[in-house]
C-alpha cells in the first residue's frame, strides 16, 4: 500500500508516492517522468511532503542522498 501526496505548490513535482513494504519513494515530475528512490527512509517524504518549496527540497535533500532510477 502507498501514502500518494498531490503537489499543489510546486511547478517540477506532480505527486509522490511512499511504498513502506519496500522502503521506496516515487516521483512524478511535472515533466512527465518518474522516478524510483529505493532504500528511502520515511522522513525523506514526510520532509517532502511538508517543504515550503518540494522542488528545492528534493534537490538539496533527496537528489544528493539517493540514487533515483527513472521508470517513465
């Protein structure tokens, strides 16, 4: 089961997805990719999902830190 949020205030980020069972944070771009974040820690998304500004957030916090795979 995920824990999908909608991004409202953001112009790169559509919407995540966090997957508990495999530890997996989902990206949507608002350019239509998607991306996979596997061994991601629940905080990464909580963070996200509370972040004044998701695209500088997932930039500064999760890009550096995980090895995203693009799926789509």
């Amino acid at each position: 089961m995920s824990n999908k949020h909608v991004f409202t205030n953001s112009s790169s980020i559509e919407h995540c997805d966090y997957f508990p069972e495999k530890n997996m944070l989902e990206i949507k771009f608002t350019s239509g990719a998607t991306y996979h974040y596997p061994d991601c820690h629940v905080s990464h998304y909580e963070a996200l999902k509370a972040a004044a500004s998701p695209g500088t957030h997932f930039h500064k916090s999760i890009r550096t830190v995980l090895k995203g795979t693009k799926v789509s």
